[in-house]
C-alpha cells in the first residue's frame, strides 16, 4: 500500500526536514502522541492517518522511497522536481 510508512522512514523524514513530533502532527492534523506511538513501532496508523501524514511530509519536500531490495527510505525532493 503507497501509505505505508515505516516508523524508521517517518523519524528520518522528520530529521531531514527538522520537523519535531509536534510539528509533524499540527500539520498531519493528528496528535504528538500518536506520531510518537507510530514512531515506537507501538502502533500501525489507520489509513487516513497514514496518508494526512505522508501527504504533510510530501508537502514539505521529502519522498519516500519504497522497499526495493536495498530498505525503504526517504530522501529530500530538489526544488522544483514536483513528485
């Protein structure tokens, strides 16, 4: 599923852009909480939650980088690259 976030993807997307748990979830439209429990392997997202929050880090630049045989990742868009 494109949704699919891994918790070691959304704390290195965080890291590259410099978005703490709070800012990351005032701009998903969740909470702290919820970001850290998902970060902690705690919990798996619901779908919307998944998707508000990979659509805020999108916005902000980051492109995650799905499971190929080499580890899913993340890395930051160049300007203008419009994915």
């Amino acid at each position: 599923m494109k949704n699919d976030i891994i918790p070691a993807q959304l704390r290195a997307a965080r890291a590259l852009i410099g978005w703490s748990r709070d800012k990351l979830a005032e701009n998903a439209g969740t909470t702290e909480r919820t970001i850290a429990r998902i970060e902690d392997g705690q919990t798996n997202p619901r779908r919307s939650t998944a998707s508000a929050i990979r659509a805020a880090l999108e916005a902000a630049g980051v492109q995650f980088i799905p499971e190929n045989g080499g580890g899913a990742g993340v890395r930051l868009a160049k300007p203008g690259d419009g994915e």
